[in-house]
C-alpha cells in the first residue's frame, strides 16, 4: 500500500479537452498511476449564460484514472505533473455534485494506493 504522504498532488487537470475551463480539478499520482477528477464546466465567459455543462452523459463531474507518462519539465512551468501514458483510462466514476467528487477522487486515490 502507496502511504498518503507518498502521494503527489498537482494544481492543474490531469485529463479532459476542456479541462482549463472547469472550475473544479483534482489531480493525484498514486504509485504509477495519475488520477484526475474535473467538473463544473463553464463554457461561457459571458456572465448571463455562466452556469454549470454537463462534461459527459448525465455528469457533471468526473474521476478517471490513467498510467502516469513522462513529467511536465516546460521552461514557464515545470509543475512535474505527469502526462497521461495513453489516452484510455483505467477507471472512471461520474458524479453530479462536487462533494461527491470530492470523495470519489479521495476514494479512486486510496483504491489505486493498493494495487502493485
């Protein structure tokens, strides 16, 4: 078992397009793998329209697991977030409040701390 304090946290989305444009994200690598939770997606800018979108089916927020790839190592950056090894993900969990995603990220995290 990966211990919580050997887990690595990062300030950036760790998966989806429009990752930039959601007001919620989580990212963890735990061990080899890189869990990412995003939500609340704002399409707009514009004040009259500035409500949450659905970021899949019927969800509002979502975790999904992937293999860790390389580090960011960007000159402007080099936050040392991992990139995604492939684009398919591992696991996945759908969520429509952010409390659920929350748990749902803490819950993939400890999940993954267990596996080899």
């Amino acid at each position: 078992m990966i211990p919580e304090s050997k887990w690595e946290w990062f300030g950036y989305a760790g998966h989806l397009i429009v990752g930039h444009m959601c007001r919620f994200h989580l990212c963890t690598k735990v061990g080899k793998y890189l869990i990412s939770t995003v939500g609340d997606y704002r399409s707009s800018l514009d004040k009259e329209d500035d409500k949450p979108r659905e970021i899949g089916c019927n969800r509002l927020y979502e975790t999904m697991v992937f293999l860790a790839g390389k580090r960011c190592v960007v000159e402007h950056c080099r936050c040392g977030q991992p990139s995604l090894k492939t684009a398919s993900e591992i696991d996945f969990a759908g969520y429509n409040v952010a409390g659920d995603a929350q748990r749902g990220h803490m819950k993939m995290c400890r999940k993954y701390a267990r596996k080899p």
